[in-house]
C-alpha cells in the first residue's frame, strides 16, 4: 500500500512539474501575443488620427478659405451689379470656376471617407471594376447574400480586396485570380492568384507605404478580425481575411444620413407657419 501511495506521490508531483513547466513556457508567447496586439492598436490608432489630421487640415486651410473666397467674391459682384452691371460677366465666370474647383475638393474628400464604388456599384461589382485589367483573367464570386453588409466591413473587404489586386497588377499580370467571398457570422474573403508568389513579390521593389501588407492586416483588424498572406504550393500568393459581422455595427448595412435645411427658420416664423396651415 505504502509503494501504491509512493509511486501516486511521484506521478502526481511529475504531472504538476510538467503543468507548471508548460505554463511557463506559455507565459513568453502570451506576452509576445499582447505585445503584437498592444503595437497592432498602436498603429490603428495612428493611422486614424492622421486621417483626422488630414481631413482637418484639408477643411480648414483648403476648403474653408476656398468658401470664404467665394463668399467676399459673391459680395463684390452683388455691389457691382448695382454700379456697373456690364462687368458681371467676367466676375460670375470667376466665381463659377472657382465653384466647381470647390466642389471637386469635396469628392475628393467623400471618396477619400467611403469608396464611391461601393453606393454605386456594390460590394462584388466595384471588385469587379477594379479588377479588370489587372491581370489574364480574374473572377468574383460571392457566396451567400451580399446584401445588407455593415458598412465598415463592405470597405475593409474592398480596401483588402484591391491592396491584393494592385499587387497583382503590379507583380504577377500574366496571372489568373480568384477573389472569393463567403458569409456565414464572418465575411470571409480568398484572393488567389496563379503569378510567382510571395517571395517574388515582395522583392519587386515597391516602395513602402500606408498601402501594403501591414496595411491588410490593420483594416482586418480594425474590425476584430484577422488577414493572412502565404505564397501556395506551386506558385500563387494567397490572401485570406476574415471580417466579423457583429462586431462592425448594430446596423444590417449603410444609411444615408436624411438632409437638414440649410437655413432653418426661426422658431417663431414656424409656429406662425404652422398656425396658418391649421386656419387658426
């Protein structure tokens, strides 16, 4: 009984050892994990606050000066239009022009927020659109119901979508490309290609920037999910990204914002309008 109650002693005490080593040899890929996900939000957070920053310089020292402009240009021609009608030609000209270059700078500034592409196509066209001529052939496929996407998760996926695509045109042309997408609680989405791989590409020489393989990976994760880049056996670079669904929104998708007069009248002016309506 003794050496049944020994033997029970060393077992149990060789099976704690081991349970502590194995926590111990967990405790540094725990700590790397955190580090990757504490520098991964880091650089999300960066990112974010310098479009912030840009979109704030570009309204404030582009666009508002340009309104003001146009403001005081309004004025003059107003005072020449009583003083000297026949020179409101050249100033309404001046001002139209200007106008139009104004309007310009806030697409640009839209696109820059949301991809056009995106309202006016859908999700699978505007892919499709952007994936012609990238490369031999390309396909799209969707599996599932692509409606009612939120609205985060639509631009992840296309912004991974064409980061993949471009890389493809600039890397691999001569190539075929699947971009498969699936839905279940995830979007799910597959860019494969038929070009050299991963190695091949990534020594073609393209300058760093906000746009790249890090930057797949941060819009995935932005939204909770992950993205993944491997070169395939036999030749091809795939990208798999999933994009959780719950997480993006309480919204089934995107709404446009309702419109708001722009110069809503007084309280006063409304409730006389209002009065009158009703007969009183």
């Amino acid at each position: 009984m003794r050496a049944v109650l020994a033997r029970a002693a060393v077992l149990a005490g060789a099976f704690a050892a081991g349970a502590a080593a194995a926590h111990a040899a967990g405790i540094p890929h725990l700590l790397r994990l955190t580090s990757e996900l504490q520098r991964s939000r880091e650089r999300i957070l960066a990112s974010r606050e310098e479009e912030r920053r840009r979109l704030r310089h570009d309204l404030h020292d582009g666009l508002g000066p340009t309104l003001a402009s146009l403001a005081m240009s309004l004025d003059a021609a107003r005072i020449t239009l009583a003083c000297e009608p026949e020179r409101m030609e050249p100033l309404l000209s001046d001002v139209r022009d200007r106008l139009a270059i104004a309007v310009g700078e806030i697409r640009d500034m839209a696109h820059g927020l949301r991809p056009p592409a995106l309202d006016d196509l859908g999700l699978v066209a505007a892919i499709q659109s952007f994936a012609e001529g990238c490369c031999d052939r390309v396909v799209v496929r969707f599996d599932g119901d692509p409606a009612g996407l939120p609205a985060a998760v639509e631009v992840a996926a296309y912004r991974i979508a064409q980061e993949a695509l471009t890389n493809v045109r600039l890397h691999a042309p001569g190539s075929t490309v699947l971009v498969l997408l699936t839905r279940d609680t995830e979007l799910h989405l597959l860019v494969a290609d038929t070009g050299p791989g991963l190695h091949e590409t990534s020594r073609g020489g393209r300058p760093k920037s906000r746009r790249g393989l890090a930057a797949m990976k941060e819009w995935a994760a932005e939204l909770g999910g992950g993205c993944s880049v491997a070169s395939r056996t036999g030749g091809g670079t795939v990208v798999t990204a999933h994009l959780p669904l719950a997480v993006a929104g309480t919204t089934s998708g995107y709404h446009r914002p309702a419109t708001r007069p722009r110069n809503p009248a007084p309280e006063g002016a409304r409730t006389a309008e209002r009065r009158r309506g009703s007969g009183h």
